[in-house]
C-alpha cells in the first residue's frame, strides 16, 4: 500500500504542513475529489488546523468532516503512523481483517 501511494507511514514528530500534504497527497492517489466526495467544500480548510494542536486533533476534525470516507491509520507496532482514506465500507472490511490478522486499523485520531 506504501509503494502504491495509497498509504503514508509518518513518523510521530511531524509538522502539520507535512500531515496536510500528505492528506492531500493519499485523496489525489485514490483518485477523489475534495469537493466531491470528502468535504463538499473546495478543498481542505486549512484554517481550521492549529500548529499547536497534535495529530489526533487533526485526524479527528477531517473525519468530522468527511461523510463517505475516513481517514483511518494502522497501528504497526513502532514509533510511525500509517494513514489511509478509506471509503466507510473499506474501513468497516478493513477492520475485520486486521482483526484476523492480529493488527488495529482503527480512524486515525483513535491510535
């Protein structure tokens, strides 16, 4: 999934402007439209993101936002984030089969 653009691992100690661009970076590789399908709105309200705030905050205001997809990340067990957008019925599958493979995908604000 790395290697195809359809998920990022991000370390912990990242800055918001890396969060947003890869975000951004995962909706384009999934071939999704902000204003379509995520937000209704034109694009990513930027504003609405405080550098002071961490990655939890983040998560959970996109997912907030989102209708039909979220951004889910999986717990790989070391000192990274993995992140993904998935659809609400590929996130409930997902989470099935991480559960037969001993893993978490959970949204992301939750890991």
């Amino acid at each position: 999934m790395l290697s195809t653009g359809r998920a990022v691992e991000l370390s912990l100690k990242f800055e918001l402007e890396d969060f947003l661009y890869n975000v951004q970076k995962l909706i384009h590789n999934k071939n999704l439209s902000t204003d379509e399908n995520l937000t209704g709105d034109v694009s990513i309200d930027t504003s609405a993101f405080d550098d002071s705030q961490c990655i939890g905050d983040w998560c959970a205001h996109l997912n907030s936002t989102w209708k039909k997809y979220k951004l889910v990340g999986m717990d790989i067990g070391t000192d990274s984030l993995v992140l993904m957008v998935l659809s609400n019925e590929e996130f409930k599958r997902a989470q099935e089969l991480a559960k037969e493979l001993l893993h978490r995908i959970d949204v992301a604000e939750r890991l």
